[in-house]
C-alpha cells in the first residue's frame, strides 16, 4: 500500500480499516508513504520488486508515476487507487467526490449571502487541490459571483500556512466574508489570527474546512466540515481489491464517496 502521509488524523483511520479488513481476508499489509512524483516511482518499484499480491495507491500526483502503475498492470498486479483516481479511466478506484464536497460547502456559503468568500487551497501538484477549486468555481458560477484570483490562496497543510494566508487576506485590500478551507490544520492557524485581531466568527468571517477529523468539531467556535468517510473508504478499497485478486479480468469499477456537510457555529446562519 501507497500513501502520502501516516501523520495527521485522516490517513491513520483510513489505513486502520485497511489493515482490518485485509488481516480478515488473510492478506499481509506493507505501507509505504511517498508524497513527492520521485518518491512515488521509488516505492512503487520497491513493492512490484517484492512481488505483492496487489496494490492499494493514494498516490498525491498519480500522473507523475503513471509509467509506474502501467508497468504493474503489464504484471498483471491488481491495482486499486483509492482517495482519489489513478491516471487514464480504465483504473479501479474508490474516489472522495471533492468537486462535489467544494460545491457543497461553497454554496452552503453563497446561500447565506456571503460572496467574498477566499479559498485556502492546498499544493496546486495534487489533485485534490484541483478538484476544491473546480467546486469552487461551480458553485461561485451558479450564484453569479465572479472569480476573483485575489481570493484564492495555495499552500502546504500546515498551521504556519493558515496564519500566513488569513494575514495576507486580512492586508489585500479585498476582504473575505468567508473562508473555505481544504484542511483542517490550516483551518486552525486562520482561526488562531482572526481570534487575535478581533474578528468575529461567523459574524464578520464564516469558515468551512475540508476534513472532518474531529479537529473542527474541538475549535472555538466548532467548524462547520466536510467530514471525509475515512472508514468507508478503506473497507471499499480492499473489498475492490478483493474482488481483483478473485477476478483479475473484471470490468473496471470506480466507487464515489461524498464528503458529508455539518453545519456547525463557524457558518450557520444566525449566530
């Protein structure tokens, strides 16, 4: 198995329900975490070397190692991306729908009136990224508000990078009526500034965060989320990956997951 990161909340439930599942069915788990195209290539060759039954990948850039995962398919190793899709479309994959999650919680935002709202993206590299800010977009175009390039924000998932860009927002000159956040770590460092320079949550600045973790659930006031189905995802991806190593010829499956909107204090309307 390939993953970019075992730190933070998220991956760690993801891969527990892995390992759960995959010990049930009899099979030995192996993780390697890669974040970076290069890292991506070097692990992948590692674990096709060691001749693995199949492969599970949440690959952040899966284009850049894309010779890669053909090779194994050439091997004929089951291959299954989940969290987000591999290269090409005839790939198996458990997918998060995050253009439809950012729809979401944009036009949660856009429906209380707020239309200055700034998104804090992550690396423009990963597909995630590309997928917040396509909903992004959407929903920005179905309520007639224009883009606005000024309002977007990209960064690493850090609480450094949530203080950096909430000050930049805050001396830009265009100031935000509402925040859309990718992660719930930079949610927590934007949160941190506007507590320090006095403004009012939601009164002045509503939040949305992508994540879901419990971490938005624990910050004052509690964030309204996008709650990733971290469990549902790991049990998809290896019953899909089950079904491989039992049929290896069969019809190419893509299973879409959508992150779930709870409104909490940070955005709801009234407070």
């Amino acid at each position: 198995m390939l993953v970019p990161t075992l730190t933070g909340t998220f991956f760690p439930e993801v891969l527990h329900t892995i390992s759960t599942a995959a010990t049930r069915a009899k099979l030995r788990v192996i993780i390697c975490e890669a974040d970076e195209s290069e890292q991506q290539e070097q692990q992948l060759h590692w674990l096709l070397t060691a001749q693995v039954d199949g492969l599970l990948v949440c690959a952040t850039n899966p284009a850049g190692s894309a010779g890669h995962f053909q090779l194994a398919r050439q091997r004929g190793v089951p291959l299954v991306f989940f969290h987000q899709a591999g290269p090409g479309k005839d790939v198996h994959a458990v997918v998060l729908n995050q253009v439809q999650a950012a729809y979401k919680a944009v036009s949660h935002l856009l429906a209380q009136g707020r239309t200055r709202i700034a998104h804090f993206a992550g690396p423009a590299h990963q597909a995630a990224s590309h997928d917040h800010r396509q909903g992004y977009a959407q929903a920005l175009c179905e309520y007639n508000v224009p883009w606005n390039e000024r309002l977007l924000y990209e960064g690493e998932a850090t609480v450094e990078a949530g203080r950096r860009h909430l000050q930049a927002a805050l001396a830009s000159g265009v100031l935000p009526d509402a925040l859309f956040i990718s992660n719930e770590v930079v949610a927590l460092g934007a949160l941190q500034v506007l507590h320090e320079r006095g403004v009012r949550v939601p009164e002045t600045i509503a939040l949305v965060v992508c994540g879901g973790t419990g971490l938005a659930a624990l910050a004052s006031p509690p964030l309204t989320s996008l709650d990733l189905p971290g469990r549902e995802l790991g049990h998809a991806a290896v019953q899909l990956l089950l079904a491989l190593l039992a049929d290896p010829g069969g019809a190419c499956q893509r299973i879409y997951l959508t992150p779930q909107l709870h409104v909490r204090a940070s955005s709801a309307a009234g407070s």
